[in-house]
C-alpha cells in the first residue's frame, strides 16, 4: 500500500478539463432538474418531457395533496364543539324541573288558656307543582333521493343537504372503486366542521344529526387511475340536495 505510484504532473488533469467537467456536471443536473424533478415534484414542466413520461401526472397529484392537508388543517382549527341537542335539553329542564318541588305544610292546632282546648284543623297540602312546559319543534318532513355520480381520475365532487339543528338523515353510499371522503358541515357564516372522513375506502353507511343550521354533506374525490362511480341513498329530514362544485 505505501507502493503506490505518485503521478507525474502530465498525468494529472488540466484546469481546461476540469472547467469542463464542472460545466457538463452542472448542465446534466439542470437537466435533470428541469425534466424530471421540477415536474414530478411541483408539476411544473416547462419542456413538456415530464407529461410525456408521466412525472407531471405525479406532482400535480402532490400538490392536491399538500392543498388538502392544508384544508384539513384549517377545518380542524375552525371546528367548533358540537352543542346540545333539542333533547338533550329537554331532559336536563325535566329533570331540574323535577328537583324543585313544594313541600306539603301541616299546621297543627293549639290550645287557648282562655277558650279551653279546641282542635284546630291542619292546613291542606299545597298541591305538587309540575315542571315548566317544553315546548317541542313540530317534525321535520321527511325527504328520500338517491345520486348517482361518476368521479374521474383526481375529479373531486361534493354534494350538501340543506338541514335545520337537530335534523337526521340517513344516508347510504357505495362505490366501485376506492375514493377519499369528508363527511361534514358547513354554518351559514362559512365556517365548516368535520363529522367523519376516510380514505381509500368504497361505502359508508349511518345517520347524519346536523349540529346546526346549514349545509351537510360529502365531499368525495377518487385518488385511482380509473374512473368510480357513487351511489348515494339519503332518508330524512332535509330541505334539500344539490351538488356543490
């Protein structure tokens, strides 16, 4: 190993040659750079190379991604607590109602030194006072629609029912092929909370309670290669269904 041949001068490579790989090295990574990163990575693909081997396909998909994370995430900061329903009230008033009842009061007679002993009658019980009267809001009309919709590849599609505080609905949804999905509302100021999302998944079933007045629904978008189609049953009380987008 301490053998080893020192190189003469002529052997080593000139500056020029250096300058000159340096220059080759650089233009093969803007290459690169241009044709397979910025397109894959940012969906920006100014040469058209990218979209021809398909890298562009990928960073427009990344940048989806990044936009909904970025939703989600503000979504989740604006969620608000869930408030009470109609008869979760109720059945606190009824039973604090319950609690404050008036007790029966009995006075006894006397005896008067002067008169001689007389009985005098006890007072009647005062009679139980029932709790405040609740008053209930009528039913809703009940409403049934089935949708039918197909979503391409990266196509994103979101319906709403038009629903008052408290309303139920049940839904039913199925799909033939694998979708992400955000089951949520949204209140008449704008402002959006989540009930249930999922990903990759290709049905659903339960009850929709709005916590609110205003908009409830699905958001869906299919992340495959091919074409899904969503069928959608709905039940109960809602005004209204319409596609959102």
């Amino acid at each position: 190993m301490f053998n080893a041949e020192i190189p003469s001068r002529a052997e080593l490579p000139s500056t020029a040659k250096l300058v000159k790989s340096t220059v080759i090295a650089a233009a093969a990574a803007a290459v690169i750079l241009v044709t397979v990163v910025l397109p894959a990575e940012y969906a920006i693909d100014p040469t058209g190379i990218g979209r021809a081997l398909q890298l562009t396909q990928m960073g427009e998909i990344k940048k989806q991604l990044a936009i909904e994370a970025e939703q989600d995430r503000v979504r989740d900061n604006q969620q608000a607590p869930v408030p009470a329903t109609p008869e979760q009230k109720s059945a606190l008033l009824t039973l604090i109602a319950g609690l404050v009842v008036s007790p029966a009061h009995a006075h006894p007679g006397g005896h008067d030194d002067d008169e001689g002993t007389k009985d005098m009658p006890a007072t009647a019980p005062l009679p139980h006072q029932a709790g405040p009267l609740i008053a209930q809001p009528a039913p809703a009309a009940t409403k049934t629609d089935d949708v039918v919709f197909t979503l391409k590849p990266g196509e994103g599609i979101e319906y709403k029912m038009t629903m008052k505080k408290g309303a139920l609905v049940k839904f039913s949804w199925r799909a033939n092929g694998e979708v992400n999905y955000d089951m949520h509302g949204t209140q008449q100021g704008g402002k959006e909370s989540s009930y249930k999302k999922g990903r990759a998944v290709t049905f659903d079933d339960g009850t929709l309670t709005a916590a609110y007045d205003g908009g409830h629904g699905w958001f869906w978008r299919n992340r495959t290669s091919k074409d899904v189609t969503v069928t959608l049953k709905v039940n109960g009380a809602y005004t209204s269904i319409k596609r959102m987008n």
